[in-house]
C-alpha cells in the first residue's frame, strides 16, 4: 500500500478528520455569535475529541489486545496520549463554567462506552450506554452541540438565552441529519437489539426523516436570523447534507460516511467564510 493511502487510513482512524469537523463547527459557533478567535476552547474540542472519540472506538479492544496491537494502533495509542496532555492544557485555560459543562459531557462519553450498567438495570447483559436501545445517535447528537456551541459560549462568558437553545435546537438536528448515514452503513453489523433508526423504520424512511430534519435545520433559521447572517449558507449545506443522506446505502464505500459525509461541517465554514467575503 501506497504511503498516501497509508496516511489516509491513519488519518480517519485516528479521529484527526472527526476532530477537524468539531473544530469547524466549534469555529462556526465563534462567527455566527461574532466572538473573536478563542484558541483555548478550539483547541481544547480538538484534543478532546480525538481523546473522547479514540476511547471509545478502541479502549475495549486496546485493554484486551494490547500485546498483539499492530504499528498503526499503537500509533494511535501515541496520538491519543499526546493529545490528552494537550486537552489537559487548554483545559485549565476554561473558565469554571465551562469546565463543568465539559465534566458532565466527559461523564456521558465514559459511560456510553463503557459497561457499568447492570443486567439487573438493562434487563439484558451487561452493556453501556451505546447499547442501550435507540439512544446512541441522540447521545451523539447532544454531545457535538454542546461541545461545538454550548462550549465556545461558555468560554466566552455569554448567556444561554432563548435565541441560543433554538439554535442549539437546529445543530441538533443537522448533526442527528448527518449520522444517519453512518447508521444506513452500519445496518450490517449493528446487532439488531441496538434499536438503531433504519432497524425501525427502514432505510427508504430513514431517508426521509433526514431530509426532513434538514428542513427544521433551515426553518428555524427564520427564529435566529437577526444573530445568524448566514442563511445562505445553512440552505447549501443542507443541500448537500440531503445528498449525501438520500446516496447512502448499507454497502456504501467505506470512506463515504467516514470522510465525505463527516466533512460536512468543514464545507459549511468554507461556505460561511465565503459568504462573509462576498457579501
């Protein structure tokens, strides 16, 4: 193999693309609210959530595989390492609310990757959060809004208000929009108790529930529009979010979730940087 595609491999593996996507987002949060460039808190998403993401894809396997880990994993177990210190930097560097807020979502990312619920709680065998029927993908969705919108707010010692739960309210549902690919792809190896979206409804109405959050996603931009400019922008994304959710099938590529579809947030900050200079 290639080095290039090498690299690539290790580049998503990592989670160094899901964590460029965070900081896309987190950046996006900073220009809609005209707050100026905070690297503490942009930085810190960034090493969280190689540190969050990376623990949960590979802590089980690490812990019970570790004297048979290839070159690549072990790699990864450097970057991961490298970049909690420099988590633990930048997050000293927060303001107490915002560490708080950043305890509380580091809580609900510990227990949804690891098995401390009982069968007695469960009723079945012991399993986490990730497990538990039909509620990975709002966990997910939670998380991404607090850590890219909640957080830089926090940071920057603004209040929540009503205008800043409707946004959040909006991210949320462009964010649980773009993990239903990842759900359509995953059908095949997600076991069938997990309760996923398309194990309910199937994939055709899968389709159709992302597409149709995509539509609340541009519609509640008519709350927000007096602290948000960049309608245009939201409209285009959600285009080809909406794409890319009505091309997703269960034997897509691998790399058309993992790369393109998590690329969204990156284009949507080209489209925004974009409209800001032309308009």
């Amino acid at each position: 193999m290639q080095w290039y595609k090498r690299f690539f491999k290790f580049y998503i593996n990592s989670s160094l693309h899901v964590a460029i996507a965070v900081y896309a987002l987190s950046v996006i949060s900073l220009k809609t609210y005209n707050l100026p460039y905070e690297e503490s808190v942009l930085y810190f998403n960034f090493f969280a959530t190689i540190v969050g993401y990376n623990f949960v894809k590979y802590f089980g396997f690490v812990k019970s595989h570790y004297l048979s880990l290839t070159r690549n994993f072990r790699l990864i177990i450097v970057v991961s390492v490298l970049a909690f210190f420099a988590m633990s930097y930048y997050f000293f560097k927060l303001n107490l609310m915002t560490q708080y807020t950043i305890i509380a979502m580091a809580l609900l990312t510990f227990f949804y990757a690891n098995p401390r619920l009982t069968k007695k709680k469960l009723k079945d065998e012991k399993k986490n959060l990730r497990q538990v029927t039909g509620i990975k993908i709002y966990i997910i969705a939670l998380v991404w809004v607090v850590v890219t919108l909640i957080l830089p707010l926090l940071a920057a010692s603004k209040l929540i208000t009503g205008l800043t739960i409707v946004a959040a309210i909006q991210l949320f549902c462009f964010v649980l929009a773009s993990i239903l690919p990842f759900e359509i792809r995953d059908l095949a190896y997600d076991h069938y108790k997990l309760g996923t979206i398309p194990q309910r409804i199937g994939i055709k109405a899968t389709k159709v529930l992302g597409v149709f959050l995509l539509v609340i996603f541009v519609g509640l931009e008519l709350f927000t529009i007096e602290q948000d400019p960049y309608l245009i922008s939201h409209m285009a994304i959600a285009a080809i979010a909406a794409g890319f959710i009505m091309g997703s099938k269960k034997s897509q590529g691998p790399y058309y979730s993992a790369f393109w579809v998590e690329s969204l947030p990156m284009i949507w900050l080209m489209f925004i940087l974009l409209e800001d200079y032309f308009i």
